[in-house]
C-alpha cells in the first residue's frame, strides 16, 4: 500500500529513488523539493511493470488553478470550512483541495483517473502536474504553505521552476512505469505547456482522449463524470501524431437535475471553474 507521508517526512520523488544511479548522479534535481509523496519501498519495485506486461494506464492531471474564487474559500487565512482547517493546521489530500477550487473539470479528471488507471495496487494511477512542484499523488497530503509553494510558479516550457523538476519526475514515473504502460494526459493540449515537456520523456507512451479536441474545460469535466458513471472509458489516441484540434462538438446531453440536498450538489461559486 503506498504511504503517504506527513509534513514532518518530506521526501521526493528523487529520494524514493535513492537505488537509481543515474538519479544519483544529478545533484540538481535536488534543486526543488516537492510536498510529501510516497515511498518506493521494495515490495513497490518488486511490483514494476515489466516491458511485456499487457498494457498499464497512468494518468496525469493538469492543476487547478488556485487565483480564482473558489481557492481563496480555502486558502485564506479566516476560512472556516472544513477543508481550509485541515489545510491551514496538519494538511489535505492535494486531489481534493483542487477537486473544491475546479468543482467540475479537475474533479472530473480525478474521478475518471482513480475510475480507469490500470496499475499494480502499490503504485498511484495518478499523478498531478503541479506548477513547481514536479509530479505529486492526489493522495498527498499537503498543508496551506506548500499549495501555494507547489503553485508559485507559472506553468510555462520557459520557465525551469516548473519544467525542471516535471522532467525529473516524469524520467522517474518513465523508469517505473516502463514501456508498457500508457501515460494518459487528463489537461490541455492545445498549447505546449504540458504536452512538450511530457513527450520530450514519454515519447510515443504519452496518450490523450481523442474527445478532447475541440472542447473546453467545462465539457470536458463533464464528459469524464458521465463516463465514469456509465463505466465507459475514452479512446486513448498517441499525443505525437495525433490532431490536438478540432471542431468544437455538440453540448454535452443535460443530466437530471439534482436535488438540491443531494450529496453532489455544488455551492455557490462552482458555476465558475478553475481548472487549467
């Protein structure tokens, strides 16, 4: 079962990693140091994917984005909800900070990446794409200091805050996923923000939904629920040569309406997503 360790352990990916050589080798991908994250015991490296293993899926989920409104419900300092406590006194689980700040889109990628990931049970099916943080479990726990830590910087190829450390984690998840496990990126495509620095590690493993072309953030978190309750996956297509644009598809098919009292009814505010 993958850990998941407390403030007090901060570790990263690299140091999960201590066996690697080649990770051995680079002091600077000691430069950043991301949240808490698992730890790569040895019954986890037993459990690698071999090369001929039929085919694995992880998946990465792009950040939502924490300047809009539904973030400062959890991340000021006089926010009394639940959630902005944990946050603020020991900590949250990063997917479900940003699952309240982009209450459809990154909801729906996380819903829909713990609903279809393919991997041995002591590895995470999914990672999230953080701003400088590198590639963080939705598991992790977190505290207030380290969102906006893992978030200070913008999520630009120019920019070595945040690519440097993405393709370090990402030249780890590649050694531990190996050649027979797909990455699937849940996040936009249509600039090079996240899709060159994952193909320039993942190559021809790196997958995206087809269903993706054309629409936009709202749509999209739509659609992955609807699959998820329907148990029906996208069709996975390779980002190298695949089209990244199209035309903008029908509306989505309007789903019941909710009782207001339902579990999933949504506050106000999350009219408004924030997802990247």
């Amino acid at each position: 079962m993958v850990r998941i360790l407390d403030a007090s352990e901060r570790i990263d990916l690299h140091a999960c990693y201590q066996s690697r050589s080649e990770m051995r080798e680079k002091p600077a991908a000691r430069l950043f140091e991301p949240p808490p994250k698992f730890r790569l015991t040895d019954a986890v490296r037993e459990q690698m994917l071999p090369s001929d293993s039929a085919p694995k899926r992880i998946f990465l989920l792009s950040p939502a984005n924490i300047a809009g409104i539904r973030a400062g419900q959890v991340m000021s300092g006089h926010a009394r909800s639940d959630l902005a406590i944990r946050l603020r006194d020991g900590g949250a689980p990063l997917g479900e900070v940003f699952s309240f700040i982009s209450g459809l889109y990154f909801r729906g990628k996380l819903a829909y990446a713990r609903a279809f990931s393919e991997v041995p049970p002591a590895i995470p099916g999914a990672f999230v794409i953080t701003a400088c943080g590198g590639l963080v479990p939705p598991e992790a726990l977190v505290t207030l200091e380290q969102l906006r830590e893992i978030s200070a910087a913008a999520v630009d190829t120019a920019n070595a805050s945040y690519r440097r450390p993405l393709g370090r984690d990402s030249r780890i998840l590649s050694e531990l996923a190996g050649t027979g496990c797909q990455i699937v990126l849940l996040g936009s495509i249509a600039t090079p923000k996240y899709v060159a620095p994952l193909l320039e590690i993942f190559g021809k493993r790196l997958f995206f939904p087809a269903e993706f072309a054309g629409r936009g953030d709202m749509s999209r978190g739509g659609l992955m629920l609807r699959c998820v309750n329907a148990g029906v996956q996208l069709t996975y297509v390779p980002l190298a040569s695949a089209a990244r644009h199209g035309p903008k598809p029908p509306k989505l098919a309007a789903l019941a309406r909710r009782r207001l009292n339902s579990p999933n009814h949504r506050p106000p505010g999350a009219g408004v997503d924030h997802g990247f």
